[in-house]
C-alpha cells in the first residue's frame, strides 16, 4: 500500500460517523437564536480531530503494551503489522490532538466556560483509554467512557458551545445518544475477547462473556428505541422510529449470528446506526417542543 493508503486505514474513517452523530444532534437543539454556523462547524471538526486522535493512540498504546499479536482478529493495526512507525503515530497522534486543543480553545473562550472542564477531560479520555500505567479499557470501563464522551459530553457541549440554554429533553437525548456509539465498542470487544483475555486486557466483554455481552449491545441499541417511542407526535413520525428499529434488529440478528472476524463488517454498519439514530432523537425531541 502507499502511505496515503496505510494512513488512511490507520485513522478508521469509518468511526467518523460515531463522532458526527452526537455533535449535529446537539446543534439540532440549540434553543432558537442561539445558532451560529462557524461554531456548528467548529464542533464538528474538533469531534472528528479527537475521534481521529483515539483511533491514532489505541493502535500507538496497544501496539507498544504487546495488546496487539499476529492472531489479531480486527482490522490491521499499524504499528503491529510494521506499516507505521512509533514515531509516526506519535507526529500523528500530535497532530489530530493539536487540532482538537485549537478549536476546543475557541469554543472555550467564546462558549460556557464549562467547557474547560469536558475539553480537559475529553483529552484525559483519548489518552487515558489505552495508555498510561492503568488503561480504564483494561478495567472493563471503555463502554461506560464512550457512553459519557460520545453522549452527554458531546451532545450537551455543543449547546454550550453555542451558548444556548439546555433545555429539559436535551438531557435525555444525551444519555440515549451515547447508547449506540458504546455498542460499536462492544461489537470490537466482543469479537476480541479472546486475544484480549491472553494479553492481560480484561475488557466488559471478557468479564460479562459471550451471551451477556450480545444481550447488553441489544440493550444499547434497541433501548433508545423504546425510551424515545412517538408517542403523541404526528402519526407520520412512527414510519422515521420504525425504520431505525428495523436497522437496530438488522444489527442484533447479525451480531447473534456472527464471531470473530466476521464482527468487523458490524463496526462500520454500527457507527452508521450511531448516525441514524442522532438523526431520529433529533427529529424526535425537535418535533416534541415545536
């Protein structure tokens, strides 16, 4: 492959969809006339810079804990497979982080200074997941963390980047929000469970087993689903809840079906589900207050 291609497989464009989800579903929020476009765009590019950071340092953390060996089930990991350096990955790592810091700085000084605080610890969160004495993915946290920064750390920061106030609902559509990202964790633990028991790395799919652990990725992906039924909505709004929950069942009888490295084509299609579904909370909470 060239470089372009290797790094290009390196950054995982196919977890950006996880990264937008939240952010748009936030933006669509925003209490009226608090809007603003550059701060929209400055949101999303500070989300996808650490999504691009957290895909850089799990293949750098890994790689150099010995996590990542020749029977790796998931897709190839750089640093593992020779295709990019220690000193690559960490330009890499430098250089998505450096851009998430820049536009998070401008949020921050012109947003709630709250953001401060979730900024800091959206940093800790990237480097914290894998690297470090403690990686909390070891100690069977790496769901819970996705759920908060994927949940309501994205979604609620973006309203206050916006300075709008937060209304009532926009604190249930974030804790739904963070549901579906989770599950496209579960899917890569689930399917290395495995390897991961033999490296010492004791993921939630490692502790809850097989079968708990495809109960709880229905739990994520199927729950937003039934705590955000349309109820006295327009009748028309079910057709949007019911092709997401067809999506969400298309997801489950996969994941019962499938192991190992057939779990991987499930990663991509799970982050797209993360998608539709910031696009149904959107439509749904929008229309509750209209």
């Amino acid at each position: 492959m060239s470089k372009t291609a290797i790094w290009w497989q390196t950054l995982r464009p196919r977890t950006l969809p996880a990264a937008l989800g939240p952010v748009l579903l936030g933006q669509a929020l925003v209490v009226p006339g608090h809007f603003s476009w550059p701060t929209a765009i400055l949101c999303l590019l500070c989300a996808v810079a650490l999504q691009l950071a957290v895909n850089l340092a799990n293949d750098l953390f890994d790689g150099l804990a010995g996590v990542d060996r020749p029977d790796r089930l998931g897709p190839t990991r750089a640093l593992q497979a020779g295709l990019l350096s220690v000193d690559e990955l960490r330009t890499g790592l430098a250089l998505t982080l450096g851009i998430a810091v820049a536009t998070g700085l401008w949020l921050a000084l012109f947003g709630h200074w709250l953001l401060w605080v979730l900024g800091g610890l959206s940093l800790l969160g990237v480097l914290g997941y894998s690297g470090g004495p403690r990686p909390y993915a070891n100690l069977g946290l790496g769901e819970v963390a996705v759920w908060l920064f994927f949940g309501p750390v994205a979604v609620l920061g973006s309203l206050l980047a916006q300075r709008s106030p937060i209304p009532a609902h926009a604190y249930l559509a974030a804790v739904l929000m963070g549901l579906p990202v989770a599950a496209i964790l579960v899917v890569n633990n689930l399917r290395d469970r495995h390897t991961d028991a033999r490296a010492g790395k004791v993921t939630l799919a490692v502790r809850l087993g097989e079968r708990r652990t495809r109960l709880l990725f229905a739990t994520l992906t199927v729950g937003p689903l039934l705590a955000s039924l349309p109820l006295q909505l327009p009748p028309w709004s079910w057709l949007a809840w019911g092709v997401t929950g067809v999506a969400a069942l298309g997801l489950n009888r996969r994941i019962w079906r499938c192991d190992g490295a057939a779990l991987n084509p499930l990663l991509g299609q799970t982050a797209l589900f993360s998608l539709v579904v910031a696009g149904w909370l959107g439509l749904r909470f929008v229309l509750a207050v209209a």
